[in-house]
C-alpha cells in the first residue's frame, strides 16, 4: 500500500511541476480575448477561417481595412487607395518606412512574393481562386506594386482588403512551416508564444507604423465551451468574448464585470428556398407566399428582443452595394394564401422539411421553429430538422437537404461575394439560380466603372426580390461581451483589432 | 511469463489493426470532408485538384494500403485543419492529459478506498450511510452539469478559482475534482462490497483472533484480498481517463487529447481521429496487460501459463 501511495505521490508532483509558472503580480495583466478554437495556423494568406484570421491580423498588417460605419476602405500598409489606369492595371502605393518585426523593411517585393506565394499549387492556399486572374505581379520601385490582370477584375479592389502581407526573407529562411508557428509580421502586435489548445501570446510591435498599441500584452484563450468562456467573462479572466446569446445579455449586464456591446454585423441570415428539386418552390409565387406568410418583423422583436435588423433584400443594409429602395415584404398571410393557390397548389397539402442549424447563428433553432409556426398557421406543415454543424453544411455542400435552410453568409460588405457566390446554379449556398439571373450576374462581374456596377448590382437585387430565392430575413447583431476595464467597440465585419483597444479610465 | 505477455502483446497488436481498420472504413460514411476545409468560393476545379493531392480520388484499397504502410512507420497523414502532422499534434496534448489523468485519479483513490474500508468496517453506522449517499450522488450528476456549477460557484462566484485553463496548481482542483467524482463513487462502492466479502472470512476471524490490531487486519489482510476487483476496475477507468476525459476538458479549456479528438471528429478530420483511435486502442491494450499482470503480485495462486 505504501509503494502504490509514493508512486501516486509521484504521479502528482510530475504532473504539478511540469505546468508553466503563475505570473508576477508585476506584470500588466494582458488582455484576454476567449475564442472556440485556436488557430489553423499563423501563416499570412493560406487559410480562410474566422477564428484563424482574427488572430493573424494583429500579427500581420493589411493592405487596406475596413473602417468606419458604414464602413469603407481605407489603406494600411498601402499609402492610398489603388489606382487603376486601365481596367487590367493596378497600382499600389506603400506607406514608407515601414518595418517587419524582425527589422527588415517592409516593401513592394513583399507584396509581390505574398500573392505570388499563394498562387503556388504547392503552398495550399484557400486565396488562390481569389486570385486566379493575376496575370503578373510588378515592382516598379520599393514602394509601388503594379499588378496585371488576365481579365478586368473590380473584385479586386475587396480582395485587397485584409490583405495581410509575409515577409519574404523569414520564409525563404526558415520554411512554410515555421512560418506558420512563429510568425513575423509588421502589424500592431508581435507574436510571443503559442501554447496549443490553451493561449496565444502577443505583445504589443513599439515600432509600429501606426503609433504602437495601447495595450502591452495579449492572449487570445482557447476556450471550446460557450458557457465556460461566458463564465471566463463574469469571472474577469476575459476581457473579449463574442457571441453572447441574446437571453445572457441580462445576465452579462447584471454583472459588474462586463457589459454587452452589440453591433449590427454585415452577416446576414435567411431561408433559403431550393429550386433546384421538383416541387412547387420552382414557382416564384410560392417563394414570395412565403414571404408574405412569415412575421419577420415579429419574429425580430419578440424573439430576438429587437437585436436584429431586417434585410428587404438579399445584402446588409452596410453593404456598399446595397439597392436602398427595396421595401421587405409585408406580413399578409392571405396574400400568401392567395399566391399559392394561383400557383396551384392548396397551402393545407403543402409539406416542407427545413434544415436548421443549432447555435452555429444567434437563436438559429428558435427562429427555424418559429417559421415552421406561421406556415403552419397557413396549413403548410414544416418538418424542422435540427442539424450538427459538420451535418448540415454537408448536407448544403452535397444538396441533401429538404425544401428550405437556414444559413447565415458574411461578413460581406460588397456584393460580389454574396450575389455572385449564393445565385449561380453551381453554388450550393443558396440552392438557386435561374439562366437569366446567371447571365446578369457574369454581366455584372467585369465592370469596373464604379457607377455602372453600382447600377448593375441594384438591378439584380430588384431582380433577386421578384424571385424570392429565400425568405429574406436580417442582419444578425454581434453581441460581444467586454470587461468594462476595456475601451473597445466591435466591427461590423466580425474583426477583432487590438490596435485600437485601451484601458478604460478609470 | 515472458510467453504469456508476448501473446498478449500479439493479441493487443490484433486489437489496434481491427480498430483502425473499422475508424478507416467507417469515415468513408461520414461525407467529404474536404469541401468543409476549403472556402466557400473554392472552385469545383479546385476542389477536385485538393482531392486529388490529398489521394481521396483512390480505389478504397489503394487508400487502405498507404494508410497502414504510413502508419506502421508512426506516419498517420497531415491533419486535414491543420496541415501539420496528425501524431504530433496528438502527442502534443498528450502530458495535459496524463498530468489531469493521474491527479483526478489519486484523488478519487485516495478518497474512496478509505471511504469505502471504513464504511465496511462500520456497516450501518452514519458514515457507512453518508458515505453511500455521497457514491449515489458521485454516480448520479452528470460531469458537465458538476464542472459548470464548480465554475460558478468557486470561480464567478467566490472567485477563488480559474474558471479554466493550466498554468498552476490552482488550476488542477477543479477539473480534477469533476473527473473525479464519478471515478470516486465507483470505487468507493466497489471497494466497501469486497471489504464486507472479505471481512465474513475465516481468514479475518484467524487474524482477530491472534490478536491483531483493527488496522492491521482491515489493511493487511483484507484490503489486500479484496483489491484484486479494484485493480480491474483501476485498468479500466485509467483507461476511460485518458481517452474519455472529453467533458472535463472541453468545459475547463483543458489543452488535452479528449478535448482535441472530439473537435477533430465534429470537424471531420479524419488523420487525428485515427491517430486517437490508435492510441486508445493502444492504451487500454496496455492497461489490460498491466492489470493481468498485478494480479500475480496481488494473488501468488494465480500463475500465467
């Protein structure tokens, strides 16, 4: 018995003297954010994930930003906004005297690499169709980029935006792979320690460009568990945590800790409608009686307590693109009614299975359920079948749904990305298109002038409201949890910049 | 002996291949998981080239032979999230798990088995009884439902504890009491029904009779014959730690192998859930041996042929 108690002794001590030491109460408390997940990795232009670039982009500077509400682009690591002396010519200026974290100069060459490394086959990476039109990357002097096109290309003014820059020397040095654990970029924060599935250690850049951050020291916390990240938040471990479910925001508010920030976010959420099966949602009069038949406005105030904005059409009401003059649907139940049986159809027989996601958006389930309620009280029975994340964007990817789902799409702020990706019939996003929209949207895509695209793309949202591909439903509001030491607002485009934090006076 | 643990060493080596096979073949059912890796605006094209350079394009069989070739050799593929090798990123969150396992598990011993000794010895008495209620409850509440409410209370309430993560021994008590607690309620009944077997035999009367001392008797002789179901039960719950300690780790931001598994599996990455399923098989392989084995000490009439 003795010898089982040393060896457990044993057991304990290892296993309490292998973990890191506490910190000194000398040292400034960093500020925490607590996210889901931690990185894929930390390599510049390689993965598009959320979790992953909110944490990159502290690291890495970007060519341009969006800024502002509404917001609009305005240049980082670029001096100005590009030039575009013809439609396949850009031009981009770079702010001068600019530094990478390890003291080599940043400049147009490692613009040039950047796109150039991540249109190599070999290097994996997500950016690459983004841009497949690159014909060449040039450098006409340290500070200006000239790229050329294969085709016009508008998008890639968006493109450029969070558009975070490698430094070519320290890859070439120490390969991808390095790289991608202790990454040197020339942004606001520069990286300390990665501890993987519990922190990511940065510390504030004192030769950044842009005056050095407020806040000395940062940690982005891994943390799976909603409720233990909340509970790191009314603790005070946490400083930032996102996606505070609209019935905690008392709770959050009641604290003394923390408070609720909200933004209304350019993600949208909507139903949508599949018209690529046989059935009676290949008629457009179905689609809008579905529109008709569900209170949005009711489902926005009383569910969601007001912390969401209705969308009449198919982009936020930040979008840069967004045609202003569509009204959203009124609720009329029996113009519904009315529509569906001109269709043919008797709304008593109609049955539809809608796939709903759970907790992947705010109150996704409960809004599923309450559409599924207001068909119903026209007679149209809908089958709600909640869905594991990994099984229901399978089930989109591979067009295995029912009739209807619910998804969310953003952050956009231009329309390219949302009409373009969501409305042509190769997309599964959306499970819609028809040949006219297809034709008007590749109509749509090489216009440069700014006006005309402007008008091009407010032709197609009119377009898009006629045909009701989804029931158009809102922009979900980002609720952000913050410890009230913290001077900080959320992003409409779902960023976390640590650049502009303080320490809230006090 | 020597042939005895190389045939079970054979047998474990059986259980490890079945296992893999059976994870390999069942991931063909759970869709492709390369279009949930890539963006949303991947062309087709470019989704077939990723397939492709990933060999998810192969017969069945062809995929099978590269996988076991690879494996043998410790080479379980690139994490599909990742991109960094599978075994590595597995291993790497191997000591948080091991470090938890081997708290929780001494504390849960180190609480039961006195628990369960004294409430033998003293059937019917109030400990025996509290003591029962207290396994009852161990069994009863659900792991997440215990660490959540000891986060509240000690960590936003009392504010006296992390809510999570590791970094000092503070941050040990909680999730060790969670994983714990359920680990203890088993041992302790176990535990207090050998001793009340134990204690009705011959043996332990010879003992008194002699004039031995209470805790000599209880500790000497009977725990001694009555930890042969103990040590099993012991092979198996370290096991069950070291692989299932998925709740604890999830709710207290625990960077172990539990944790990391589950993600990858809700992820589809297939090349860690591989790696995990090959050490679990491994691990509780080696368990099993290691119990076999404590029983020859614990029991000299049982000898391996």
């Amino acid at each position: 018995m003795l010898r089982i108690s040393a060896a457990l002794v044993a057991a304990l001590l290892l296993a309490l003297t292998g973990s890191a030491p506490a910190p000194t109460a000398a040292q400034e408390r960093p500020l925490v954010v607590a996210l889901g997940a931690e990185p894929r990795n930390l390599m510049a232009m390689r993965t598009v994930d959320w979790t992953t670039n909110v944490q990159q982009m502290n690291i890495y500077d970007r060519l341009y930003f969006w800024d502002g509400m509404p917001p609009r682009i305005k240049p980082s690591l670029a001096a100005e906004l590009p030039q575009t002396p013809d439609d396949l010519t850009w031009i981009i200026k770079l702010r001068p005297g600019v530094k990478f974290h390890n003291g080599d100069a940043f400049t147009s060459e490692a613009v040039k690499w950047t796109i150039e490394w991540l249109l190599d086959p070999k290097n994996e990476s997500h950016y690459r169709p983004r841009f497949a039109f690159v014909e060449s990357v040039e450098t006409p002097d340290p500070l200006t980029v000239r790229i050329r096109t294969k085709e016009p290309a508008p998008i890639l003014r968006y493109w450029l935006v969070d558009f975070t820059v490698q430094n070519p020397n320290y890859v070439r040095q120490v390969g991808n792979d390095v790289a991608a654990r202790q990454p040197i970029g020339a942004g606001p924060y520069r990286f300390v320690r990665w501890d993987r599935d519990e922190r990511l250690v940065l510390e504030a850049n004192p030769n950044y460009w842009n005056k050095p951050p407020a806040i000395k020291r940062v940690e982005f916390r891994f943390i799976p568990d909603f409720s233990a990240r909340l509970a790191s938040l009314l603790a005070g471990e946490s400083d930032i945590v996102k996606d505070i479910p609209p019935v905690a925001v008392e709770q959050v508010n009641r604290s003394g800790r923390a408070e609720v920030r909200g933004v209304a976010s350019s993600r949208i959420n909507y139903l949508a409608l599949v018209n690529f099966k046989p059935g009676p949602l290949q008629d457009r009069r179905v689609r809008q009686a579905m529109n008709y038949a569900i209170n949005v406005d009711e489902i926005v105030s009383n569910l969601f307590k007001g912390r969401a904005t209705r969308t009449p059409g198919a982009l936020s009401s930040i979008n840069e693109n967004v045609n202003p003059n569509l009204k959203p649907y009124p609720y009329d139940p029996e113009r519904a009614v009315q529509l569906i049986k001109e269709a043919g159809y008797d709304p008593t027989k109609l049955e539809f299975t809608l796939d709903s996601p759970s907790g992947r958006y705010p109150l996704d389930k409960e809004a599923s359920e309450a559409i599924a309620a207001y068909l119903g009280r026209i007679g149209i029975r809908v089958r709600v079948v909640v869905n594991e994340w990994g099984t229901h964007l399978d089930k989109i990817i591979n067009r295995r749904t029912g009739e209807m789902f619910y998804l969310g799409w953003g952050p956009a702020l231009e329309a390219q990305g949302t009409i373009a990706e969501l409305f042509r019939p190769e997309r599964t996003y959306s499970g819609f298109g028809t040949p006219n929209l297809t034709l008007e949207i590749n109509k749509a895509l090489p216009i440069v002038d700014a006006k005309k695209r402007q008008a091009a793309w407010h032709r197609i949202q009119v377009m898009l409201y006629t045909e009701a591909p989804w029931v158009f439903l809102w922009q979900q509001h980002d609720l952000y949890g913050v410890n009230k030491r913290v001077t900080w607002h959320p992003h409409p485009a779902e960023k976390v910049y640590l650049h502009d934090a303080t320490w809230a006076k006090r | 002996m020597v042939q005895f643990v190389a045939r079970r060493l054979l047998e474990a080596a059986v259980v490890v291949l079945l296992a893999l096979t059976a994870v390999f073949s069942l991931q063909f059912l759970a869709g492709d998981p390369v279009k949930l890796f890539l963006p949303t605006d991947t062309t087709p094209k470019q989704i077939e080239e990723f397939r492709e350079r990933l060999g998810f394009n192969d017969p069945w069989l062809v995929q099978y032979g590269r996988f076991m070739r690879g494996a043998i050799r410790g080479d379980f593929g690139n994490s599909l999230r990742q991109g960094e090798p599978a075994l590595g990123l597995v291993m790497q969150r191997l000591p948080a798990t091991l470090s938890l396992s081997a708290v929780a598990m001494a504390l849960a011993l180190g609480v039961a088995i006195p628990v369960g000794v004294i409430s033998a010895a003293r059937r019917n008495s109030w400990f025996d009884h509290a003591g029962i209620g207290a396994t009852v409850l161990g069994q009863a509440i659900p792991g997440f439902w215990l660490g959540l409410m000891l986060i509240y209370v000690f960590a936003v309430w009392l504010n006296v504890l992390p809510t999570g993560g590791r970094g000092t021994w503070a941050h040990f008590i909680l999730p060790s009491i969670t994983l714990s607690a359920f680990v203890a309620a088993r041992f302790a009944r176990l535990t207090r029904s050998m001793m009340l077997d134990v204690l009705s035999q011959d043996y332990i009367r010879t003992a008194r009779a002699k004039g031995l001392g209470p805790p000599r008797v209880l500790y000497k002789h009977a725990l001694k014959n009555a930890s042969l179901p103990i040590v099993t039960l012991l092979a198996l719950q370290l096991g069950q730690l070291l692989g299932g300690a998925v709740i604890t780790e999830t709710i207290f931001a625990w960077p172990g192998v539990g944790r990391f598994l589950v993600q990858a599996l809700l992820n589809r990455d297939f090349p860690v859930v591989l790696v995990g399923v090959f050490l679990t098989a491994v691990v509780y392989s080696g368990l099993n041996l290691a119990a076999d084995m404590a029983y020859a000490w614990l029991n000299p009439r049982i000898r391996y042929q």
